[in-house]
C-alpha cells in the first residue's frame, strides 16, 4: 500500500514533534519548516525504494524465466534482490 500525501505530512509532523519535544535538537526554524522538510525526505524515500522494487521485479522476473527459478517463490526472490540492490546502492530499507 502506498502512502498518501496527507499521511507523509502527518508522519512527518508527529516526527518533528516528537523530536522537539524529547530534546534531541533545537529547532531554528518553525516546526512547519521541518515537518515540510521531513515530509519531501521521506517521499523521496518511498520514491526510491519503489523504483528499486521495481527494478528487483524486473530482474526477479528474468531470473523465474530460467531454469534457476523452477519452484521459488517469487515474491521472496523480489525481496532478496530487493535486498542485494539496496546494500549496493547504500540505501537503507
């Protein structure tokens, strides 16, 4: 399931809040700054990681083509390359 945008703003709002208030940091700037700030970050993110799933997908697909791919699981073979691609790409999941 995907995010709307109304959740990505809201998650972003309790995160800045939550931050605020516990003290990690010290805003120099409106809380709504942050959270704006927070809420592109995160959809950029959620944009990524859906660009690198559909590149695991691609590849999962080729490889279920093969005779290599004779009884696995599909979607746990997306999950592993999905996996693998982001280690080499330095992007956490």
């Amino acid at each position: 399931m995907r995010a709307s945008l109304l959740e990505i703003q809201r998650l972003a709002e309790r995160v800045v809040v939550a931050v605020l208030q516990q003290g990690y940091v010290k805003a120099k700037v409106d809380k709504s700054i942050l959270a704006r700030k927070a809420a592109e970050l995160i959809q950029q993110n959620l944009e990524q990681e859906a660009e690198l799933e559909a590149e695991a997908e691609r590849m999962a697909e080729q490889h279920m083509r093969g005779a290599a791919g004779a009884g696995m699981d599909q979607r746990r073979v997306i999950e592993l390359i999905k996996k693998k691609l982001a280690e080499e790409k330095g992007f956490t999941l």
